[in-house]
C-alpha cells in the first residue's frame, strides 16, 4: 500500500464507511511540498500507526530577515509618541530599546487595575499598546 500513498484517489479501506474521503489529501502534500523542493516521508506499522515527516528548504537567511524588517520599520514615521500600557514589566527594558532604536518615544505605564480608566491624556499619544491580564488569576 506504501507505494500508492500519494497516488491521488488512493483509500486503504474502500469497504470501510467510517473513512470518508475521496483519497486525495495525502496527494496534495505531495504536490505542496514537491512545489517547495522538499520531500515527505512515511514510516508504517501495522497495528501501530503510521508517522509523516516532511521537510523543506529554508530559503531565507537570517540576514535577508533581518533586511525586510529593518525595511518595513523604516516605513514607520519617526517620532511616533506610543504608550505602552502595561500590568506586566517583565519585556519592558527589551522594548524601550526596540523603539528607541527604531525612533519611536516610548512611555511606559504599569497598571494593578484589571479595566483601567482612560482618559483626554491618551490624546498625547499617537499609539496605544495595552498589555493587560488578571494578574490574581495568572500562574
């Protein structure tokens, strides 16, 4: 049966009104990933089940990453006044480094209120971020 696996139209129990399908899935990985140049996999064992293992090609380098981001935060106005406002400190630091490097005035507002009260002072921002959770309920 391995070798008709990913034939399309392929069932292994025709008889079995349980599989409903037309025997075309495993076909279509096959396609997808023969279209992204990599390869699938199975290992069978009677009784015991079967296991798929696909793998594709990574294209992109960490630097070409990089690149794009830098390219698409570039498309950011500088100077964007953002407030952050938050019931947990813990990525705090990380961030007002990220914008400050991107060119961004960070403020940071730490909160205990499960539903804070805002007011006319969030029109001195441009950006609203909130990060807000149940801090009595979190473990």
């Amino acid at each position: 049966m391995i070798p008709t696996l990913f034939k399309p139209y392929t069932k292994l129990d025709v008889n079995n009104s349980k599989n409903s399908g037309v025997g075309l899935g495993l076909a279509i990985c096959q396609n997808l990933v023969d279209m992204m140049d990599g390869s699938i996999h199975v290992d069978s064992e009677v009784g015991k089940g079967s296991s798929f293992t696909i793998k594709l090609p990574v294209k992109t380098s960490v630097d070409d990453l990089s690149n794009r981001m830098e390219e698409e935060i570039g498309q950011i106005p500088s100077g964007l006044k953002v407030l952050y406002f938050t019931s947990d400190s813990l990525e705090n630091e990380l961030l007002a480094d990220y914008f400050a490097a991107w060119g961004l005035q960070l403020e940071i507002r730490l909160t205990t209120e499960e539903t804070p009260v805002f007011g006319d002072w969030l029109n001195d921002y441009d950006v609203l971020i909130t990060n807000l959770r149940d801090n009595k309920n979190s473990t």
